[in-house]
C-alpha cells in the first residue's frame, strides 16, 4: 500500500469524481458532479493495468495472516446504502483480485480506479435486450438474491463488501413490504463470531482471501436459511434458531466442515415440502433429509436432452466440456406453472446471463436451454404477493448498464414454458442510457 500511496498521494475516488478525465466519461455522473470536474494531474485509466499489488495494496505472494486479522484495507461490508437517483443507472462496480474500480458519487475513502464507459456500456439496454434499469439500493452487492419471507416482507442478500476476491466479512441483508422501499438489517451472521471452518484465510490468486460468495436466503419448511459458499471453494448451510430471517443463525449441517467443496448454492422446496440442494454449474442435485441436517440420498447428475452447442452461447471453459452443460457457475433451481426449471451463469453472447432449462422431473432430463435475462447472470427468480415472477439482478459484464448494484427485472413466460423480459416493467428510471462504447 505505501508504494501506491506514493505513487498515487491522496488518490480515492472522491478525487477520481473531481479529475478531468471525467469529462470524458460524463455517461457515469449527475450533471451537478459533471460540471464540477476540474482538471487535475493524470492518473491512471480503468484500461490501464493496476499497479505492483494492485490496488488491494497486497502484492502476490503475500502469506496468509498468522494473526487472522485482514491485510487488506476493506471493511468488510456494503452498508445500508443511498437512495436511488438518476445517476444511480449508470456506473458502480468492478471488483477483482486486482483490486476495485469504481464510478459514481459515493467514494470509498481508499484508492480505486476509474470504471469507464468500455466497462457497463448499457449497450445491452440500447440493443432493447433489457429494460434501462435502476438499481433498487445504490449500493454495492454481487450475487443478488430476493427472496419472499414467511412474514410477508422480501428479504435480499448477495455477495457484499467492497471486494470479495479479498476480504468480507459476512452476510448482509435488508428487507422490504413493497419491493420498493428498502430497510438495512445489518451483518445477520459475522464469519469472525459465528464462523467455524468458514474463518480460516486461504489463497486465491496468489494472495490471502477470507470471504463469502454468493449468499442466499431462502424460507424453507417454514423457517430461513442461508446457504453459502467460502471463497476459492466450500460450502455451508445456516439455519435460523428463531424463525426470523434476522437470526441468529447456525449450521444445519456439521459446523466442522464444508458440506462439499464447491461454490454458488441454492436450495428449492417443491410442492410436497421436499427441500432440494444444487450448486456451481448445477450439474447435480440431491434431496436433503427433513430436518435439512444431511443429504438424504445420492446425487442425481442432470443431463440436457438438447444441449446447446453454439459457441458464442458458452464461456471458454465449457468447449472442454462438449458444452453439454447449462453454465459455469451460478446454479439456480425453481419450479413455476409446474415446471422446474434449472439454471448457471454463463458467457452468452458476451453477456454473464443465467441460462436456463426446463423439465417436468425435479431430476430431469432438461430441455430447451434459453437466455431468460440478458446480463443477469448469477442471481435468481420468485414471486411477487401477486403472483408474479421476477428475477434479480446485478451487472457483471461490459453490456450491462451498470456493474455491481441490485436490481429486479419482471420477467414473463412464452407458451412453450421459456422465460424472457417482460413488456411492462415497474421500475422504469427517467434517465435514458448513454451510447454503446466503440
């Protein structure tokens, strides 16, 4: 960090908002913080590779920490966040092992680079691929999660803190009776107080990491859960002792180690009370025991009866793979209009986008895989008090209009069971998206 805080003396982004170089990308800002940018010396551009130890501050090679306290000058947390503007539609987020890049009017009071036009260019809004979206909360959350509580009230989650490929600090949650107006519960499970095998610091990308990906909440058997996966891989399910979805939550399974080493979990209870565990790629899925305290039975491989074999609807890493599968991450599972239906993220098109696929058994075989939202890759799907269906969604790819923020999408479905963007969408912002980056 001191090398950087040399190089780079008094950098935040409270400074990047005021550099002239923000003329340049003036798509991300208020016309008030526009207009107020001045010029300033150089410094460096989102294109431009971060400096020795990124800008974590934390070079490769750094050893885990012997004292378990983090090196890293995250807190940890999102926060409860600000209110919705029309800036809010544009900017936000690029977190990595690198370090963060970021756009908008809430600086983090520590170095970060520029996200430029190249990084959430909204082209996928301007291509009518999606609705120009708002975020729902300006703040920052990977993974968004929604789900309908017991109670009535919606309860979101996702992967919070400023950077999870470095350091968070455990599962946040807020609550809504509307969808619209939005209550931050705080830190509902603190890995450092109620962690077991989840607190240890492990290597990811040749540097320390100790953080959680992808948390969910969901209201099983009349009670909450939250399942999660520890970064670079592990997974664990938290039970609430209380029956609210504030807590305190426990393990349901052995608090001693991961239920299986992977990452991205979710959970489903079909119909008849049965409760159903996937992951990663949602490649298999097994039943778990009543009490949700084990598996109980073996895993079911799941297998696509007409894969999709179009290149540019897979990432890279699905060729080796016969792209037989539905994703590389992300898993999803749900059931509507009596169908299930069963999803991963994916590279499709360019964009990171659940892909979806449909069956009439919980355990398949899946058909008819499809890109329900475009851009909205890693996050879920339920259900309004009306009935209706939608998905969440957080930006993760250069053709989202914005990157790292939560988000809702209505969602319709085709006759033939497929899901796609609906016509009508509620939350329609009043700011219009800038151009496509060339």
């Amino acid at each position: 960090m001191n090398e950087l805080q040399d190089a780079l003396p008094n950098l935040t982004r409270r400074k990047l908002l005021a550099d002239a170089s923000l003329i340049a990308a003036a798509w991300l800002l208020p016309p008030s913080l526009a207009a107020q940018a001045t010029a300033s010396p150089a410094l460096p551009s989102a294109t431009q590779p971060f400096p020795p130890g990124g800008m974590n501050g934390v070079p490769a090679g750094t050893p885990m920490p012997a004292d378990g306290k983090s090196p890293y000058a995250y807190t940890g947390i999102s926060g409860p966040g600000w209110p919705v503007d029309a800036a809010s539609g544009h900017g936000g987020y690029r977190s990595g092992s690198g370090g963060l890049a970021y756009a908008g009017e809430h600086p983090y009071p520590f170095p970060t680079q520029l996200l430029t036009e190249r990084d959430a260019s909204g082209s996928a809004v301007t291509a009518g691929l999606i609705p120009p979206l708002r975020p729902i909360i300006e703040v920052q959350v990977r993974d968004t999660i929604v789900c309908r509580g017991g109670d009535g009230n919606f309860y979101l989650t996702g992967s919070t803190g400023e950077n999870i490929w470095a350091y968070n600090r455990g599962v946040e949650l807020w609550r809504s009776p509307d969808l619209k107006k939005w209550h931050y519960l705080g830190l509902v499970w603190d890995m450092d107080k109620e962690g077991t095998w989840e607190k240890a610091w492990r290597p990811l990308h040749d540097k320390p990491c100790r953080a959680i990906w992808a948390p969910e909440i969901h209201y099983v058997r009349k009670n909450y859960y939250i399942c999660l996966s520890i970064a670079p891989t592990g997974i664990s399910i938290l039970k609430s002792t209380t029956g609210k979805a504030t807590g305190p939550y426990v393990h349901a399974f052995s608090p001693d180690a991961p239920i299986v080493n992977a990452i991205d979990p979710t959970l489903f209870e079909d119909t008849d009370g049965s409760v159903y565990f996937t992951h990663s790629s949602a490649t298999r899925i097994v039943r778990l025991k009543d009490d949700l305290s084990g598996l109980a039975e073996d895993w079911h491989p799941i297998v696509l009866a007409d894969p999709d074999h179009t290149p540019s609807h897979h990432a890279d890493k699905c060729t080796p793979r016969g792209s037989n599968d539905l994703g590389t991450e992300g898993a999803v599972l749900f059931k509507a209009n009596g169908r299930y239906y069963l999803g991963a993220a994916d590279s499709y098109e360019g964009r990171y986008s659940t892909c979806l696929a449909m069956s009439d058994n919980i355990y398949g075989p899946y058909h008819s895989r499809h890109e329900p939202v475009p851009c909205g890759g890693g996050t879920g799907f339920f259900q309004d008090k009306s009935g209706g269906w939608w998905s969440s969604f957080f930006g993760n790819d250069s053709q989202s209009p914005f990157r790292e923020k939560p988000a809702i999408v209505k969602v319709d479905f085709a006759p033939d069971g497929r899901i796609h963007v609906a016509a009508k969408q509620p939350f329609y912002p009043t700011w219009k998206p800038g151009p496509a980056a060339s």
